[in-house]
C-alpha cells in the first residue's frame, strides 16, 4: 500500500558507501557535547535553586527523594509552571477535544470527499492512539520542563498500544543543532544496574566486565552509566537494515572500550522531537519562562527572607536589659512577668508593624514572574475554553500578549508538534494499522502532500484575528446593503464558510464539498422550477372551470342578442 503522506515516507537511500564506522570518533563527540553544555548546566541549577526545585537531574544524582528548597522560601514560580504547563497543555494539546486535524496541501483534493474520508479515519485513529497511550502524561511532563529553554521527549513503537512516549529531565542529555538550527543530535546519560543491561541489551551484547558481574549474582549491585547518541547517519552504505536509516542510535556504556558497543540501530525518522520556548543560536538549546523570571525570583526571595525578619524583629525585637532582671522576664506570646505597674495591666514593650511597602513590593515582583510564566493569559485562555468568555472578548483583551506568545506557539507546533504525528503516523502506517485504500484513490493521492491543521484553543486564538475580520467585513457589507442591495455581491459566501470551518477546526464530514453543495443547488433550483409548474398547471386546473362557465355566459348572452358580446365574439349582427 502506498503511503497518502508522501512526505512521511521512507527516504531514499543514498548512494553506496564503504566507510566503517568510527565509534571512536563517535564517543569522542559526545563527549564533547556534554561539555559545550556545561555552561548551561550552571543556569539550569541557579533555575532549579530559586524557581523549580523539584525538576531536574544533574551530575548522576541518585537520590530523587532529595528536596532542593533551601533557597525558596515562596513557591509563586513553581505555581506560575504548573499554569503554564497546564495552559500549553489544555490550549495545545487538549485530551478532551481534538486539537489538530488532516488535510490535504492540495485544495482541490482537499475538497474531494472521498480523501476527507481517508483523512478522518486515519486521523482519529491517530486519536486513538494518543489516548490509549502515555502521551498526554508524559507531553504534560515535557510542558513542565519547558520553562528551562527546552524538552525532548522520544517516540518509539510499542507493542502493545502502538506507539510509546517517554521525557527526559534537564541535566541528563546534550544537543546539537546543523546549519539551519534544527536539533539534529541528542546525546543521554543515564543509570542501569548489570541485571537491567543484559535484559535490555542481551547476554551477548554486554561487556566482559558486565557479564562477569551478571555471572557473579552481582547484577543488581553494580550500577553503570550508559550513553546514548542519535544522530544524522552521514554513512549510509545503500544497504538495508537498521543501521543504514536515516538516522543512527548507538548505546555503549561509559568508560568501555572504543569498540565496544551495547547496540547500533537507527530511526526513519527524528525520534526525539525537541519543544523549545526561545532560540538566538545554532547550539540547540533554549531559554524559557524560567530564565526570564530569574532575576525577579531572586529578587524575591530575599524580599520574602526580609519580610519575615522584619515580623520576627517586631515580634521578638532585641532587648536591651540589666543584668539582674535576665532570666525573670517572660518574652513568650501571652507570657506574663510579675512586676509593679502601679495595678496597670500592659506589655513590656509595644510590637509596631507595617509591612506595606514591602507587601507591594513582592506584590509586584510576584505579578512579573506571572507575566514571564504567561500564566494571566493561561488563565484567560481556560475562561475562554470553559465558555466564561467568547474568542473574540479573549483576543480584543490579551491581542498584545498573543503576538508575544505567537512565536513560541509557532515554534511548537513546527518543531514539536508537527514530528510527533508524522512520526506517530508513520510508525503506525509501517505496522499496517490503518484500513486499505482504494487502489484508484490510492493512485490519484501518490505524490500529494497532508498538511497538519492545529484546531486547538490556543491555535485558534492565534486565528481568530482573520475569522473576526470576515465577520466584520459582512457586517459593514450588510449596513451598505441597505442602500444597494447589489453590493452583497461582493461576497462570497461559499468561500466564506469554507475558510471559516476549517479554521474554527469543523470536522470535514460536516462541511459540505463544493462539487456536492453545487449539486444540491442544482436540485433545488430544478425542484423549484418543477414547484412553480405544478402550481401553474394546478392554477390552470381550477381556473379552467371558470374560464368554461365565463365561455358559455357570454356565448349565450350573445345568441340572446347582445351586441357587444357579438362584437366581442366576433359574430355578425
């Protein structure tokens, strides 16, 4: 069967080539690449210290149980990701509705029914998928951690529920990017015990040091670091097999010899789409919410830390006594210390307080990691969703902050968004998951290309702009029609309601065709016609009774001798 996604089908492989494979050198790059990322290694910490502790894992760390909030003493930030994860997640990639749909790059095959067809039932199989996999877990997961700059998140096919999603936290992988700054190198680190190696990688695959431990009983005390790299296979010899993919994926564990290696295989596809919020350079990584708020979340931090040591000090203010009195005054709250007061009752000391300025303060540095998180906007966006508000009221309220944010959507849904459903797709046309095509539709699709449609509320509130506008333009045609009713003419509105359900995400079995709503206009106005002639031919059938009677009278006045009906008939006097 041949593929309706001639751009997810297998690329052509290259000319022959005899070159070996350098694992060497291979090894000698990654490494180079954890490296190069050292740098923001360190920002990523200072993140994690002051905004997002419970992310992240650096330098081999072993113990998750682990807390990193010694440096926190409000979690605004950590509340403003959760926002924000949730917001790109439900305005996204929303589990309760569709978010994206198929069509074709061809608008007259788009138009043709029969392809929609196809289209729809691929695509909700696509949805099925999704739902019966861990995507949405793990995609919420990804959201998480995009606030660092960026997230991958791989996917590989499963046995079970076809396909299998799986995140990776900061601080355990390194990336590269080619020419045009697409991630094309993802490069991992990470722990397995010897009885975990052997069942993932075989008996035979291991290193001698692997298998005598295993052989030793020693299999679950012995922990190595294994490191994976999936690249560009730049030494495709022509051959088939999985190590002549388009793209390599080579495991060895570390410290093993140059060629040593625990598996050399390969992906037809990127498998590791990376969700990036901000990008300036050709080095792969990003810079997120979390870099924007972090001068404000140290800021505010120590304005916390001042907040409190002021109550402290207006609670318990140091005290200047003499020395026969310590130890017989009571600074507890409700303490009482027995002195002569003349019979008054009254404190010690008076405890003054007025935290205002400092109040206003955090208020005001808590509203601007809001802004950096985009969580005021997340926030409108779900009123939005839930009907609290129309579209149209979200984008006249936040049309600013959608321009802002419309890059970063873009950038998701080009580099994130659009390879997991080609990939996902592919790997499930491979497997032969999706129902046959008819052999003559099949030929007629050879060749075209699908365009993936974001139908999901955030990519709709990117497109209500253009949808405003046509409502706009025939409301001002409406008010001029009341003077030429002609100037309706200046709108189609075939093309109007085509445009505006496919934007508004309108399933395409619901929207009529061209060729089909034609039709149907054909068949009425012929339907029409037939009306209007039976009802000419039904007025003619009861006239005609009449029309008899009327013949007769004046037949008859004129044989009585009328001389105007005789005139009128044409008889002689």
């Amino acid at each position: 069967m041949s593929t309706i996604l001639s751009s997810l089908a297998r690329q052509p492989t290259e000319k022959p080539v005899t070159k070996p494979k350098d694992y060497k050198k291979i090894k000698a790059k990654f490494n180079q690449m954890f490296t190069n990322r050292q740098k923001y290694v360190e920002k990523w910490k200072m993140i994690r210290d002051y905004q997002l502790p419970f992310l992240g894992v650096f330098d081999g760390e072993q113990d998750q149980s682990k807390l990193y909030t010694d440096k926190i003493l409000t979690g605004i930030a950590w509340e403003s990701c959760q926002i924000f994860a949730s917001g790109v997640m439900s305005g996204m990639t929303p589990p309760s509705r569709k978010w994206f749909k198929l069509t074709m790059e061809n608008t007259d095959m788009a138009a043709n029914s029969e392809v929609a067809k196809v289209l729809d039932e691929r695509e909700e199989i696509l949805y099925a998928v999704f739902a019966k996999s861990n995507f949405y877990n793990v995609v919420h997961q990804v959201y998480m951690e995009l606030p660092f700059g960026q997230a991958p998140m791989s996917i590989m096919p499963d046995g079970k529920v076809g396909v299998r999603f799986t995140s990776y936290p900061i601080g355990t992988y390194a990336l590269e990017c080619n020419a045009n700054g697409e991630v094309n190198t993802f490069g991992r680190k990470y722990n397995m015990t010897c009885d975990q190696l052997v069942e993932e990688f075989g008996y035979d695959n291991c290193t001698e040091k692997i298998k005598n431990a295993y052989d030793d009983g020693k299999g679950n005390a012995t922990v190595y670091t294994v490191c994976w790299l999936v690249c560009e296979n730049k030494d495709r010899n022509g051959k088939l097999g999985n190590k002549n993919m388009p793209y390599s994926s080579i495991y060895w564990v570390e410290g093993s010899r140059d060629d040593e290696i625990l598996r050399h295989s390969g992906y037809e596809e990127w498998p590791i789409p990376i969700a990036r919020h901000t990008t300036h350079d050709l080095n792969g990584y990003g810079k997120g919410s979390a870099w924007f708020a972090q001068s404000d979340a140290m800021m505010l931090q120590k304005l916390e830390l001042d907040r409190l040591t002021a109550i402290e000090l207006g609670v318990k203010p140091p005290m200047a006594v003499t020395s026969d009195v310590i130890g017989s005054v009571s600074l507890f709250p409700g303490g009482i210390t027995e002195v002569d007061t003349g019979g008054k009752v009254e404190p010690i000391f008076n405890v003054g307080i007025n935290l205002d300025w400092i109040m206003q303060q955090i208020i005001e540095v808590k509203d601007s990691i809001k802004r950096a998180y985009s969580a005021d906007l997340f926030l409108m966006l779900d009123n939005m969703d839930n009907g609290q508000m129309t579209a149209r009221e979200v984008m006249e309220r936040t049309q600013e902050k959608l321009q802002q944010l419309g890059p970063v959507v873009e950038r998701l849904l080009s580099e994130f968004l659009n390879p997991i459903i080609e990939r996902t797709y592919a790997i499930l046309d491979r497997a032969g998951v999706f129902p046959p095509i008819d052999e003559a539709l099949a030929e007629e699709l050879n060749g075209q290309d699908v365009k993936i449609e974001y139908i999901s509320p955030l990519a709709q509130a990117q497109k209500v702009s253009s949808l405003t506008s046509i409502e706009q333009y025939f409301a001002f045609l409406m008010s001029l029609a009341q003077g030429n009713p002609n100037i309706l003419q200046k709108f189609n509105f075939e093309e109007a309601a085509d445009y505006y359900g496919v934007n508004l995400g309108v399933p395409a079995k619901v929207i009529v065709s061209n060729d089909e709503y034609q039709a149907k206009m054909e068949e009425q106005q012929q339907a029409q016609q037939e009306q209007e002639e039976q009802a000419q031919m039904m007025q003619a059938a009861q006239l005609a009774p009449q029309m008899a009677s009327a013949a007769k009278q004046a037949t008859d006045a004129a044989n009585d001798g009328n001389p105007v009906m005789q005139q009128l008939m044409g008889m002689g006097y």
